[in-house]
C-alpha cells in the first residue's frame, strides 16, 4: 500500500470510529472496537414529576418474569439533568457478569427533595407499566439520602416491597424525622454502615436494629469498621471489614448481598 492509499485508509477508519461513538452515545475505544458505557444502559426518560434512567434485563425474554431494583440516589445525585443520580451501585449492576446472574430491571429516578409519597407514586406508576414484571420481587436500596429514602418508602407501603437495602441510611441528626420499626418490622431489611459516619451517624440504625430486635422484626445490620461515610458500593461488592447481626431467625443468613436480595419474595395483593 503506497502513503497515499494508506493515509486514505487511515482516514477511513477513523471515520468509522467516529461514527460508531456518534452512534452509540459514550462509548470507549480500546484497540480498535467500540463497546458502549454502562451510563448508556440506562436509558433515560423524560417526567415532568420525576425522570429516571432505565435499565432493562439483558437478554429481555417476554415470557419470563423479572424483579425490579429501585435505585434511590443520595443527596449529591440531586437535580433534573437525569444523568447525576447513576452513582458507583449503578455501575456495579450494570456490570455483564451481574447482569447475567441476576436479570433484573433497575430504576433510577432523579429528584430535588428528600423522597416522599409522591415519588413512591411515580415509581409504581412506572413500574406498573413495565412488560414482564415480577410483582412479588421488587426491590429498593440507596445510599445516605437514598438510603433513608428507602426506610421512608417501606414504611408508606410496607405491604409494597419484598426487600430493602439501606445504606447510611438514617438521616443527619436533627433534620430528618427517625423511623417507626413497628411499620416495618416485617419488611426483609439488609442495612449497611460505617462506624465512622459523621454524616448520617450509626447511632441511629443501630436504635433501630435494637428496636427491630425487640420487635422480632426481619433486619440484618452489616458494620463497616472503619469506613465513614462513602460505603454505598459495599452493598454491592461487600467487604472484609464487616460485621453482619441478625435482628432474629427470621433473618435470611445469606452473606452474599444479590443472592439474598433476589431470594427475598412476596406475595402480591
């Protein structure tokens, strides 16, 4: 090949590269083949009352019936860009091996304010709508805000959702009401937090274990000895620094979070 054909073909290529990004959103290059960005996976929906990001199960088979993970950001995924609300857990479930293991729809919403009943609304409207839901696996979890979005939302439904995973989850001291075990004592709960936390303290979770304990409620509690505040890819990934308690033997001993999550069931009204 001469230089002028090969400054041709060179040319060529990259324009070839070019227009498979374009076409394919963010994507990465990496020696020479185009693959797509995990934030490209969850497609975005416009919502006056609330956008989200959807991901669907890989593999989609309409005559399966697959669980739903409600992702709730924290404070720092606040906005209406619908973009910021993908955070670390995100990425983790979206990740191809996972995906595999555990086909699931993942729904992220993005707000402004703490979560309420109106957001709670919105999420089962979107979720009603959905092909090929299994109404009796689905899921919320989220990190600091997030997380007390999610004890928020279990006890306005508790009857709603077959687990929830809180991660620093209670709330800054003082400005955010505390939780009533009593509504949801019988909600699969597996809570995570670290020791460390100056943002939302443990102290509160740890109330709330002790009140679930009395109660004979359904709540695992994982401490992160020595992590602060940023632990929320933990639930995910776990961790050598944790200790996991059993609020009573009602508790699904599982250690590995996805396999416990997509265990946990319930019976639809």
């Amino acid at each position: 090949m001469n230089m002028s054909a090969m400054h041709t073909f060179r040319w060529v290529v990259l324009a070839a590269l070019f227009l498979a990004i374009h076409a394919h959103g963010n994507a990465e290059v990496a020696d020479g083949k185009v693959s797509v960005n995990w934030l490209d996976l969850y497609e975005p929906h416009v919502d006056d009352e609330m956008p989200y990001r959807l991901m669907k199960p890989m593999g989609f088979d309409s005559n399966k019936r697959y669980p739903v993970i409600v992702s709730l950001h924290g404070g720092g995924g606040r906005g209406t860009d619908n973009r910021k609300q993908l955070k670390g857990w995100n990425r983790l479930l979206a990740e191809e091996q996972r995906r595999s293991d555990y086909p699931c729809y993942v729904l992220a919403p993005q707000t402004t304010r703490l979560w309420d009943a109106a957001h709670l609304k919105n999420i089962k409207d979107v979720v009603a709508a959905l092909p090929s839901i299994d109404m009796g696996r689905i899921y919320i979890l989220g990190h600091s805000m997030g997380g007390h979005g999610t004890y928020i939302l279990i006890q306005i439904d508790p009857g709603y959702f077959a687990a929830a995973a809180p991660s620093a989850g209670t709330g800054r001291p003082r400005t955010e009401e505390f939780i009533d075990a009593s509504l949801i004592k019988d909600v699969p709960i597996w809570a995570f937090h670290g020791d460390k936390d100056r943002v939302c303290p443990i102290e509160r979770d740890q109330k709330l274990f002790v009140e679930m304990k009395k109660l004979g409620g359904n709540m695992k509690l994982t401490t992160w000895a020595g992590d602060g505040h940023g632990i929320a890819e933990k639930m995910i990934t776990g961790g050598d620094n944790g200790s996991t308690q059993l609020s009573s033997d009602r508790c699904d001993p599982e250690t590995e979070f996805m396999q416990w999550l997509f265990a946990q069931k319930r019976t639809p009204k």
